[in-house]
C-alpha cells in the first residue's frame, strides 16, 4: 500500500469514527445503511460498488471516487472493467468529469503498482 | 407496452432524430458515443446499464431514470435487482432522490405489468 | 386544501407505499431515517424543517420543495419566515433557483389561500 | 408567437410579478441585478446569454434554457450558432444534457417556425 | 483560533477584496446581497445561517460549509444542533456529503477546542 | 508563466496522457470531441470559450475553471470580458460559486501579472 492510499484510509478512518462518537442516533444509523447497501444480495457487491462508483463520478467527489476504486479492486475488477465504469461516468456527466478521471486514473494506478495487475 | 411508455419513447425517438438532423458533427459523434458506452465490454451491457441506472439517479433526471430502467429490464434484469440499484442511487443520492424513485418505481410496475414477473 | 395540494399528497403517499412495499430493509430504513430527521431535539422540527427546505431549493427539486414549504407552513411558520428561506435559497443557489421559487411561490399562496394568512 | 411559447412567457411574468410584491428587498434586488448581468458591457450582451444557456443547459434547468434560447433568438443569433452552444453544454454536462437538449431543440423548432429562419 | 481557520479567514479575506476591487457593480452588489441575506429579519440571523450550512452541505462546498459552520458557532449554536444541521445535510444530500461532513467535524473539533464547549 | 500554473499544466498534460493510454475506444473519442466543441465554428473559439467558462463556474470545478480563463486569455478576452462571464457564473449559480470565484480570481491575477494587461 503507498503512502498516499494509506494516508487517505487513514484519515477517512480516523474522521469517521469522530463523527460516529459526536454523532445523533440518525447519523450512526445512516452510516450503518450506506455499509448495507454494497453487501452481496441480489446483486453481488462488485456490481453494487460498480454502481456507486459511477455515481460517485458523475457527482464528481474525488474521495468517494477513491473509496469505490478500491473497493472494486479489492473485490476483484480488472483495470479494464474499471476504465469501462470510467467510461459510463465520462460519457454521463461530461467533460466536467475529467479531473476527477485524472485523480482516480492516478489512484488506480498506484493500487495495480502496489498490488500487481489482474 | 403501456401507452406512458409508448409516449416516452415516441417523443424521445422523434426528437433524437431531429437533434441528429439539425446537430453539428459533435452532436452526431457523442451521440454514437453514448450508445456504444454500453455495449458489451470488459463488462456485460447489463452491469453498465446498472451503472447508468445509478448515475442517472443521484443527477435526478428522470427520463434518464426511465430509459436505463427500460434497458435494464430488457436486458434481463430482476425486479430484485433493480431494486438494489435504486437503493445504491438513494444512499449515494440522500432523500431528494426519492421523488424520482416514485416515478422510476411507478415505471417498473407498468413494464412488469406488461411483461410480467421474472 | 386545495386540488393540487391534495393531488400532490396523494400521489406522494400512494408511491411512498408502493417503494415500502417492494423495498429492501435498506430502503425501509432510509425512508424512516428521514422522517425522525426533523423531529424534535436539539432544534425544534420548524428549525430543521426550514434547513431542508433551503437544501430542497438549492438541489432545485420540486417535490421536495413542496413537501417543506407545507411542513414549515403546517409546524407555524409565518409567510415573511418562508420568504427569507426562500431568499437563502436564491442567493446561495442563484437564479438558476428562480423557476422552482415560481413554483414554491405559487403553492405557498394555495397554502395560504386555504388556509388563511397569519 | 405559438401558444407553448405565450404560455411560457404569460406563467413566468405572472409568477415573477407575484415573487417580487411578496418578496423582501432581497429578493427584489436580486431579480434586478439577474437582468443586469446580461446587459452589454465589456461584453455584447449575445455572448453574455450564450453563456447563461450553456450554464442553464449543464444545471438542467428547463425554463432557463428555455429563456435563454429565446433571448438568443431575439438577440439575433442563428440556428447553427445556437446548435453549437448547444454542443458546449452537451459535452461539458455529459449525457444527462440530452433529454433537456430535446426539449430545447424542440423550442428552438418553435421559435424558427414562428419568426423564420437566419 | 488555531492557525487553520486563521488561514481560511485571511484567505478568505484577500481575495474577498480582489474580487471587490476588479469586479463590476454587479459583483459588488451581489456581495452585498449575499451578507444582507443572514441578517436578523423575520427569522433571527442563527436560523439563516442553519439553513446556509444545509443548503452548503447538499451542495457540497468545503468552503461554504466551514464558513457557515463557524458562524453558527459564533452566534451561539451548540455542538448539538450543528450535529442535527449535519443530519439534514447528511439525510437530504446522501453519502457523497460524507467527505465533507468529515472536514465540517474537524473544523467545528478546532472551533470547540479553541473556544471551549458549551 | 508561474510556477502553479506550469505545475496545473503539467499534471493535465501527465494524467491526460495516461487516461489516453489506458483508456478504450469510447474513452479517446470523447477527449477528441472534447477538443473539437471549441474550434472556430459557426462561433468563433472564444465565444465557446466564455460559454465553457460560465458552465464550469455554476458545475464549480476549479481544474476546468482555471483550464477555460487560461484558453480565454490565451485568445485575447480581456480582463473586463473575463469579470462579466464571471458575473454570468456568479448569478446563475449563486454565492456557492464565490470559493471558486476566488480562486480564479487568483488564477486571473497570475496570468495577468506572467503577460501583462491588456
């Protein structure tokens, strides 16, 4: 794991166990849905992180977009299934899209170097 | 197919076409650019309709909504499957999806009204 | 009430059970996690009441507007109150927030309409 | 002028009218400045509504792009200069641009038709 | 005041007067709106400034959301209500507010320590 | 030209390749319409330039942002030119394009200060 993905888990982890500490009964509560919604069901979770990485895209949030990179990853996508997703996010939200492309193409590229490609 | 659907995809064939005819170069090639983002790939043409799907509800546009739920559905998708994915565009997309939800699920009832349960 | 208000009730209850009906946990929980969002606590409901709606409008969704100018209206607010939310929305969100005020402004004056000013 | 077009404009100045007796000094004062801004200046008061069409058409806002094409129009641009601001928007708002871009072409039919072509 | 948000005020501030300095009337105006916008009116300035947070967290801007954060902090909100404006934000908006709700906890974990609780 | 502008177009020019490398078909085709939509047309470049500008304002993404004033410069727009599509941006999208107005405005200043006024 580089530097960088290990900073951003890091922080993420340490962020959001701070809101779950401050947080109401709603925001736990919400926390755990969005943990739910990716678990194997009628969809298996890759195809379900597929999906939310192409909304995270078109929402243009380059953390969330990270997070469902890896996750993708994790649970097995080539490079060539995620460049596909990629594309569904280009091609629906437009050319506003391509820096936050710039930033997952360079995030999906430390993890094949960290990891070994598929 | 229900005359709402018919409607839906009368006006949208018809002015497809005259954005084709009046368009420039540009318009005709993301045009064909659209189309071709979802054909088989790395991935199947369903997982990226899914991914469509998902994207097209956290934007909140509901003919977009509509057409990847139709695509979906001829493609083979589940009633349970769809489902799934509208829950991915509810988390990632937070309550103001839920209007759209209304009517992507009062779409899904009349295609499966017209050609019954899988 | 009026035709469209209750037209506009309506169809919002009759497809919010139709989701429930065929919704996943996932979905159920969602939808009861928003409701418990604007109960009382640390602010009263009026208060979180007019922060969903200044979000409703900037996000520029109809229904969700519609749906927070009759709570705030139902919880008390006074029409000078809802006009200053209505200016948060403006401003932060920009004209292109105008044609959902057309719209939030003619249902409020059906509101008030029928149920008189105060 | 045809009856879709009339009804546009009589709805949206009756709603204007009816914001600004009911609104604050706010609001009154950002409704001045919005037609201020596209007055000429440094810039021609065309290109200033060409950028508020393509900045309408990428938030996807209907009566705005609406409004804009009119004033395009009124304002002395052509059809294939308009077509080509339409490919701004398309190409930086992605596909999600299209259903909206179909019912702007179809207003720009209507406005040709009425008036003649350039 | 810890030295992050003195940097985000001193920013913020700089080129707040560059874009006074260069900008037209229009700009200046618009400024001048934006800041009447939260004054104490029909709604106290607190409940405006609630409803700015909401509107900043949906629409997700790290700068709007830390801006509005703090002055809820200063006219007296406590951690408690900011957290349920979090909710709202959080319930409206979806899990694509999360990155940002973990920079607005972090800010307002800075606010409280440099100004104690309360 | 600065040393953050050089960096800005460094990494554009890095990670664009990359995506270009890595990237299928659909992926390509898009980065060539994208050049493309702002050649000299029925409108000349610069005019297109202004409606990218405005639309990445009120889509509030500072890489396209800062990517468009450089190509309006590079043109020949002028300060004042710049400012009023800058106003286009901030009234159509509201004071949640102020942040990124900032920035731009700090952008503006470099390139100005690297060539000169004119």
């Amino acid at each position: 794991m580089s530097g960088r993905l290990e900073a951003f888990r890091t922080e993420r982890e340490k962020m959001n166990a701070r809101i779950l500490a401050t947080g109401t009964m709603t925001t736990k509560r919400f926390f755990n849905l969005d943990t739910a919604t990716y678990h194997d069901g009628a969809l298996d979770a890759l195809t379900k992180e597929f999906a939310g990485l192409s909304a995270s895209m078109v929402l243009r949030c380059d953390d969330c977009i990270a997070y469902h990179v890896i996750r993708c990853y994790e649970l097995g996508a080539t490079e060539a299934q995620i460049t596909e997703i990629f594309d569904v996010g280009l091609i629906v939200g437009g050319s506003i899209v391509i820096p936050h492309l710039r930033r997952a193409r360079a995030l999906l590229d430390e993890l094949i170097e960290a990891a070994g490609p598929r």
